[in-house]
C-alpha cells in the first residue's frame, strides 16, 4: 500500500510541476518544471512497476527526488533560487508544499518498509 502511495506522490508531484509549465512557466524556471515532472512522472511508474533491487532504488531516488523538490521550493519561498523568488500565493505553491512534504513521509516510511523486508528476506 506505501508503494503505491508513494508512486502517487511521486506522479502527483510530477503533474503539478507539469500543469504549471502548460500555464505558462517558461524560462530557466519553465524547464526545470519540465525535468521536474519527468522525473516525477518516471518515477512514480517505476514504483508502480519495478520490484526487487531496482524498485528499492527507485524508492531511495524517490525519497532525495522529493526531498530536492521541496527543499528548491521552500528556498525560493524565503531566500530565492538562482534569483528566482516565488510567494505563497502563486499558483500550486501551498498545494505543491503539502502534497511534497507528505511525499517525504511517506517515502521515507516505503524506503524503510522495503530495506526491511529485503534484510527479513536474507536472514
């Protein structure tokens, strides 16, 4: 069930950053929304699809994804990001903080889950 949450997540985070380039987002800013939805529409497959050792790495690559990803956010919010600032009132920002910081959670309770059960497996 946390995987597929996570992939969610991960797809969710991705369409967002999608969305706000088809609005309009162009520029430096504008393309990397484009990797940013890639990356997150990518991996969010990946966690719907792979199994093993690639789909715990995808859920490492998830987890640092998010991370990245909220942490680029909140750093334009407050200090800017390669002179890009940005206002909570802009579109998706409060939707983008939340959905993001629930996607760390959950992805750091996946990449667990799946360590776990891989160890128990071995032993």
């Amino acid at each position: 069930m946390a995987q597929y949450a996570s992939a969610l997540l991960l797809i969710a985070a991705g369409g967002i950053h999608l969305f706000l380039v088809l609005i309009g987002t162009g520029g430096f800013l504008g393309v990397t929304f484009v990797l940013n939805a890639v990356a997150g529409i990518a991996l969010g497959i990946g966690m719907f699809v792979l199994r093993g050792t690639m789909l715990r790495l995808t859920a490492v690559l998830g987890l640092l994804f998010m991370i990245a990803s909220l942490g680029a956010l909140l750093t334009a919010l407050t200090v800017g990001l390669f002179g890009i600032h940005t206002s909570w009132s802009d579109t998706l920002a409060p939707h983008t903080v939340v959905v993001e910081s629930i996607g760390v959670v959950v992805l750091a309770v996946t990449t667990t889950m799946l360590f776990r059960s891989s160890r128990a497996a071995r032993d």
